[in-house]
C-alpha cells in the first residue's frame, strides 16, 4: 500500500558485523569488569513512543544527565522496536557494587526477590523514581545470570530481532551506542574464519597448560574462571595471542629452569613478562 513504511531488508554484511561486534565489546566488558557488576538495564516509555527521533531526544537527555554519571565504567545501549512499533532500549551498564552475589535467579523468575542485595534493591527505587523525569516508564535493571560469553552471544542477537521490527524510517537510527571506554571492537574489518578458529584454538592451549601447571583438570574454558577470576580472558590477552596454533592436544614437560614447552613441538613458553599486574607467577615454578 502506498504510504506504509516498509521493512528494512533483513541482515545486511554490516548487520552482521554490528551483532559480531556488540557481542565482543559485550564479552570483553563483561571479563573486564566482572560479571557481579554488571545489570542489564530495560527502559520502556510511559506513552506510545514510535518515532525514533523522539525516542532518541529523550534518551540522550537521560544519558547526558544521568548514565554517564551514574555508570562512569560504561554502558552499551540498544535499539528495540517491538511489533506494536512501540520503541524501547535495552542497556548493560557497569555497577560500583556486587548486584549478583548472592542472588537466586530460580526465585527471581518466579517473582521472589528475598535475595536481591541491598545495592540492587537501591537501584531498583533509584530508577523508580528517576525514569519519570525523563518521560520512560517502567524500568528493570537485573544482574547477569550468565557467563561473559554467553551475555555476548544473548545481546548480540538483538540486532537480528530489531532489525527484522525496524521501519523505513529506522534507517538513519544507530542501533548500537557505546559510552566512552566500552567499545573495544568496530565494524571496520573483514570476515576471517581462521581468526577466530586460531584465536579458540590458541584459548584451548591456553587452558591445557594451567590444568597442566596447576594440576587440575579443566574440562571446559568457562572452568577458568574457578582458578584466574572472572577477568581471566582480558588479564591474559596479550599472552594467549602468543601462543602458537596447535590444532591438538599437546604434551607438556619443564625445562630445567622451569619454564613449561611443548613436547611435541618443542617450542618453549615463557609468560613471566606477560602475566598480568597483581597475578602471581604461576609458571615460575615456585
């Protein structure tokens, strides 16, 4: 019919770097700052908002005056348009406190909040009461149930449910924004598959050689964690990426000043110049 907006065509090559993208910057910033403080933040408007332009006055009004400075760390906000056309966004904002500990996600969906802590309850009455001044609704702010990778995956796919919702006039309307300090990755870049294949191959060795050095059994990456801390990922970055390749399982011996190699292709690793500030020498032998 003549006059009706019509969809924008669905996934295009920059749609799908936009997804890749939010799901890393969401990943690192999660492994960065730690998952406990982490929330993810929903605003939805009191009236039927479905024009983009306002929708987006009033959230530049609350992040000028409100994100920026009450989530200095940084935030990541994202475009929702619901298929009533109503507009809404959805946000990961980075906490001063611990939101996570402690809680019981099984009672939370079943409405029971006995658990929430004292900081989360704060930020629950503070949006209450703020979201009004700046024309949104109802809010919800929730710690993250899930690990670094799997909240970058489930953030990520909001680009593909927004866009198969958003309208013609949605073309000029930025789906992604990043406060300052929360981007790591950008769309400028090509599609390399064996990138990402060398990058979760290198993590995979990564992962043997402390099972070895600290003598555990790591069945999963995620179990990393347990033995690093949460930030694991971004505090060994620059020594996972000089790792080599090895597309197998590998045997693992000592040199005799104690610095760990690879038996089977009898390359030697030395990260004590690599470990990250305030992390002991796990490789030291001491």
């Amino acid at each position: 019919m003549e006059g009706a907006a019509q969809p924008v065509p669905l996934l295009s090559s920059q749609h799908k770097k936009s997804a890749c993208c939010l799901a890393w910057n969401v990943q690192a910033l999660a492994e960065r700052e730690g998952l406990e403080r982490l929330g993810f933040l929903t605003l939805t408007f009191a009236d039927h908002v479905i024009d983009p332009k306002e929708a987006q006055r009033r959230f530049n009004s609350l992040a000028t005056r409100v994100l920026r400075e009450r989530y200095p760390a940084g935030f990541v906000r994202v475009f929702e348009r619901q298929k009533s056309r109503r507009i809404h966004y959805h946000l990961l904002v980075v906490l001063k406190e611990d939101i996570r500990t402690g809680v019981d996600f099984g009672a939370f969906e079943r409405q029971d909040y006995r658990t929430a802590s004292i900081e989360l309850r704060s930020e629950w009455a503070y949006w209450r009461k703020t979201a009004k001044a700046y024309g949104f609704g109802r809010t919800e702010l929730m710690p993250i149930r899930s690990t670094p990778e799997g909240i970058g995956r489930y953030v990520g796919k909001y680009i593909s449910k927004n866009v198969a919702q958003r309208k013609g006039d949605d073309r000029r309307v930025r789906l992604v924004e990043y406060s300052r300090g929360a981007r790591m990755a950008r769309t400028r870049f090509a599609w390399s598959s064996d990138n990402a294949r060398d990058w979760r191959l290198k993590v995979r060795l990564f992962a043997q050689m402390q099972a070895w050095s600290l003598g555990v059994e790591i069945h999963d990456v995620s179990e990393l964690s347990r033995y690093l801390g949460p930030r694991w990922a971004w505090n060994w970055r620059e020594f996972i990426a000089s790792l080599p390749v090895v597309g197998a399982p590998i045997g693992m011996g000592l040199l005799p000043d104690g610095t760990p190699y690879c038996e089977s292709t009898g390359q030697s690793f030395a990260p004590h110049n690599l470990a990250p500030p305030g992390h002991f020498q796990i490789w030291s032998g001491e």
